[in-house]
C-alpha cells in the first residue's frame, strides 16, 4: 500500500466531520486543517506518485477509483483556492467513506458563497500557522517540486533532465511529461440533481461552453438552466459543426471568442457536442496559452466512444482529413446516453461502427455483448426508450458503452502521442479516409466498410477462419451499416488513398486487421497496388450474398440531413485523374526519400 493511501486511510478513520457543519467557516477551517492529522494528509498528497500505477492499483484494491482523479489534482492543493480544495477532498473521500465526503462536499459549498472562496489553501495555512512549519515548506516545494506549489496545470507533470560535454557544446536532452483524465458514463448530466458539473465549475464561478448547433437546438436551454440553477455564469459559444466546417477557419474563430472571453488558462472549457466540435474545440484549447484544459460532454455516440477521450485533436486541411491536429485530451470526457434519444436513427448506425471496430479487434466480450443486443440497440436508442429500467437492453446498453470506452481509452492512452502505429483503433480507417468525402459518406458507413474489407484481407491472409470472417461482417450488416459502395469501384481513389495514409503512417501501411480470434489484432504490412485491385474484386462478390447487397441503410451525409461534403469541399479532388495524379506525386516524394 502506498504512503498516499494509508495517509487518505488514516485520515477518514480519525477524521472529525463536526468543523464541517459550523457556519462559522473561519472556526471550520481553523478546527479542519490546523491540525497534525491534517499536515500529515497534505504531505501525503503533495509528495504521492501521482502519475504510477501503483496509486491506481491501490485505489483499485480499495474500491476507490472514483477518487484517483481528485488525487491527482490535490498533489497541487497548496495552491487549489479553498472551495476547489474541499470539493477535491469530497471526491477523494467519498469512495472511502461517505459521511466524510459527504459533509467535505456540503461544507465545499458554505465556502464557496462565503468571502473565503478564492483564498488560497497555502495562503490561508501560513496565516494559523504559528510554527512557519508551511512558508519553510513552501521554500522547500519551489526547489524539490514545484509543481506542487506554482502549477500551470492540476492535470499535467512533465520532467527532463540533460547530459553536456565539458564545453558545453553539445547538450542531449530528454523530455517526459504525464497527464491525466477521467472517462465517465453519466446518465442525464444536465439533471440539476447530477452534480458532475456543478462540482467542476461551481469553484469557477462561471462556465465557458463551446455548444453544436444542433445541440443548442435540442438542449439549448436545458443547459442554461442547469447552470442557472448552481449560480454558474454560462458564457456559451455555438458553433455550426458539419463535417465540412472542420477547417482551421473554425479553429481560428475558436481562439477569438477565447481571447474576448479571457479564457484562462487552466480554466477548463466545456465543449458539448459531437465529433466535429470535439476535434475541433479541443484543437483551439490545445492552442490556447498552448494547453487550455477542457471537459468534454459528448452528445453522439462517435464523440461518446472514441473522438470524445481521445488525446487526438484535429482538423481538416488542403484535403486530408486530420491534417492539423496536436495530442490533447479532455481533462474530464463525459458520456450521456440519453443524448442519444434526439438523433436520427442513421447517426446511431454512424457511430456504432466505431464500437465494432473496438469489439473486432479488441473486446471479445464487446463483441458478443454487440451480437446479444443487435438491432435492438438502435430501437431502444441504448435503453433510453422504449425499454424499462434494468431490463436486459438496458443493461447490455450500459456494458457496451463501458466496454466500448474501456477498450478505446487503454489502446489509444497507451500511445498518447502516436510515436508508433500498431494502433488497434485504427481498424477500418486505412483506405475508408481516402474514399469518405468524394462518396459522401457518412464516417461510420466509410469505416464500416473498411472493417468489413479488412476482414476480408484478413481471411485471404489466413489470419482469421471463414466463420469469423462471416461473423464480422454478419455484425456489421446486422446494425444496417454498409460492406459496399461503389466508391471501391474507383481504384485510382483506393490507391491514392493508400499511397497518403502509408505517408502519414511513417512510410508503413501498417493496417489494423483480426488476427487469430476475433478480439485479437495484426498488422498488415504489404499490400500492392494490383494485389488491392485484385482484392476488391473478390470483397464485391463477396458482399452480393448479403442483405442489400451489402449497402448501407442511410449511408451517405445527405440521407440523415447533413450537407454532402463530396460538393461542397471543392479542394478536396474528386476526378480521377486528379486522384490518379495525386497519387503518382505523393509515390514520387516516398521515392525519392
């Protein structure tokens, strides 16, 4: 067990609460924290391994990871204000002892309408201190961990260190840097009575919110009253995010209303959205100050599962997709499924590709999870409608989305900053980026026949038997997603599009494919030019023999009222001879490097 968690241990088990329920705050404060059993936790928490796995196999042991995230933060909480430090300690108490936290969480909201809200922890410390016990601390935090003492950040710690010739010449440096987030499947977040947001934004005093236009349509108001009802300022910014306003030009209006607004910079934002906004409101926090932090309220299941926790911010440019981009993730990602009820059925098919891509090649128990549920899925809307409280449906809802996000966030965590490309999340998104636009596709329908074509080269590589392979591409089919377009027929568009994606992948193909069981992943390396035309022409004959002729339901941007992004991105070329041209060029730069 570490020192961090006998201290937090230690604490609860001796802790008097009674300080908690005076209105005096002064008296509270004075009786809560000016004591041995008080330092001792502090210490604890500046000095804890914040970043280790060791931490969170404690909390784990303990049944307490609700409390990792609240830890981590207070590793700074000399220099958290009052209020944030006692709504910090009720979040790490609560898994431990809840009349504790509780009453840490009550007396958080005393301190906040009173006139000690924004005075610092340190700061009010040194003033009952009579011992200079925390002004020689402090002296000694700025040289030993000064993070603890004067953070920029309560989520990141980078440290480094260097070598040098005796002249100084010649220095070799080496850089690392930790950062942290929580992932949570919430459900109906803007329930006054559901305090997640309450508790991230009420020490704030105001809520800087990045809002889908689409979302403020439905819960537009819904969000002001939640905010309005904790006494939040909500300065809210909508934003139109269709697939083809995903350019820097929206990032660049972004920084603006950040700049008007005084954004600072470890003041989180709150982005409420979709994939879009997602990619692109986390992109202009990543820029901003160059790390705002932000919280993520995901209102799509794309955004709920995958773009929402992901470290990748992006935007489009010059044609590529995710051109521009920076490693970035949310401080807090929240996933709501009852977002889901006011979607159109054919973004419910969208983004449930993106869980069986996670299933396909990660998950095995996502994936039968996936089978048991079927259609019923979409109908339900993942157990918000038409389907009781704990019933089968709703329960297989909730462990889909968990699983999905589990599985999602330990292989996309594992390689924050992509330093390398065996990338099980990357299923189906090999070749599906390069026909996507000039198809009007939807994404989930693009990547969905990419998964379905891997399968297939998976099979002809002898990776995976003939009933996996008919099982993968069973489940697809099932949920209406498509096996086939006729945008495969193009092949110029499939070469250029390998030919751009081994660019981006460090001059490897490197594509995700099942390999051995289904939940298991290998990498494809080797795909020439007619071997892929080759393959397309047997994938066809394959898709013929199921439903629709392996179509889609509702697979293009236009069938679910989306503007179809194959006329409107103009620069993006769509002829084939461009395409072709396209390709020959980027062959030329990988020839001559």
């Amino acid at each position: 067990m570490t020192k961090t968690t006998s201290a937090i241990k230690a604490f609860v088990g001796a802790c008097d609460i009674a300080p908690l329920v005076s209105k005096n705050v002064d008296s509270a404060l004075e009786a809560f924290l000016g004591n041995d059993l008080a330092r001792d936790l502090l210490l604890a928490l500046i000095e804890s391994p914040a970043f280790s796995k060791e931490l969170g196999e404690d909390f784990a042991a303990e049944n307490a990871v609700k409390g990792i995230s609240a830890c981590r933060s207070l590793r700074s909480c000399l220099n958290l204000s009052l209020s944030l430090f006692f709504q910090s300690l009720s979040e790490l108490f609560l898994p431990f002892n809840v009349r504790i936290g509780e009453a840490c969480g009550g007396f958080a909201v005393t301190v906040n309408q009173s006139e000690m809200s924004h005075v610092k922890v340190l700061d009010y410390l040194k003033k009952i201190d009579s011992t200079g016990f925390y002004e020689a601390l402090a002296d000694r935090l700025v040289k030993e961990n000064p993070h603890a003492i004067y953070p920029t950040s309560n989520y990141r710690e980078s440290r480094g260190f260097v070598e040098t010739t005796d002249s100084d010449r010649h220095v070799e440096a080496v850089m690392s840097s930790h950062t942290f987030t929580s992932v949570r499947l919430v459900d109906n977040v803007l329930d006054p009575e559901e305090t997640t947001l309450r508790d991230m934004y009420s020490p704030l005093g105001r809520c800087v919110c990045l809002v889908d236009h689409n979302v403020e349509r439905f819960y537009g108001e819904q969000l002001e009253h939640y905010f309005d009802t904790h006494g939040i300022k909500l300065d809210k910014l909508v934003y139109r995010a269709m697939e083809v306003d995903k350019g820097i030009h929206t990032v660049e209006r972004m920084l603006g209303d950040f700049k008007r607004l005084g954004v600072s910079r470890n003041e989180p934002v709150l982005i409420a959205g979709g994939g879009v906004l997602t990619d692109t409101g986390g992109l202009a926090c990543s820029l901003y100050h160059r790390n705002t932090p932000y919280v993520m309220l995901s209102t799509s299941i794309v955004a709920g599962i995958d773009a929402g926790p992901s470290p990748r911010t992006c935007c489009d440019g010059f044609g590529y997709k995710n051109l521009f981009g920076a490693y970035h993730p949310p401080v807090l990602s929240l996933t709501d499924r009852f977002f889901f009820t006011t979607l159109h059925e054919g973004w419910l098919r969208h983004g449930i590709a993106e869980i069986i891509k996670m299933a396909t090649v990660k998950d095995r128990e996502l994936f039968e999870n996936l089978e048991k549920a079927g259609p019923d899925l979409i109908r339900t809307r993942f157990g918000t409608t038409d389907c009781e409280p704990g019933s089968e449906i709703d329960q297989l809802s909730q462990r889909i989305l968990g699983g999905a996000l589990r599985s999602y966030v330990a292989a996309e965590y594992d390689n924050l900053y992509e330093t390398h490309q065996c990338r099980p999340h990357a299923f189906g998104h090999t070749w599906s980026p390069g026909f996507e636009i000039e198809a009007g596709l939807l994404h989930g329908h693009a990547v969905a026949i990419g998964m379905g074509f891997g399968a297939f080269l998976s099979y002809k590589e002898g990776w995976i038997s003939d009933e996996s392979f008919h099982r993968i591409l069973g489940l697809i089919s099932s949920f209406g997603l498509s096996l086939w377009n006729e945008i495969l027929e193009n092949k110029e568009t499939l070469w250029a599009a390998q030919i751009k994606i081994v660019e981006k992948r460090g001059r490897n193909l490197v594509a995700p494919l099942p390999k051995g069981e289904i939940g298991e992943c290998g990498y494809l390396n080797v795909m020439g030019q007619e071997e892929l035309y080759a393959a397309v022409e047997e994938y066809r004959s394959v898709c013929e023999d199921y439903p629709r002729k392996g179509w889609g339901v509702d697979p293009l941007c236009s069938d679910v009222g989306l503007e179809d992004p194959s006329t409107i991105a103009h620069h993006v070329p769509t002829t084939a001879g461009a395409l072709a041209g396209e390709a020959a060029e980027a062959e030329k730069m990988l020839s001559a490097s």
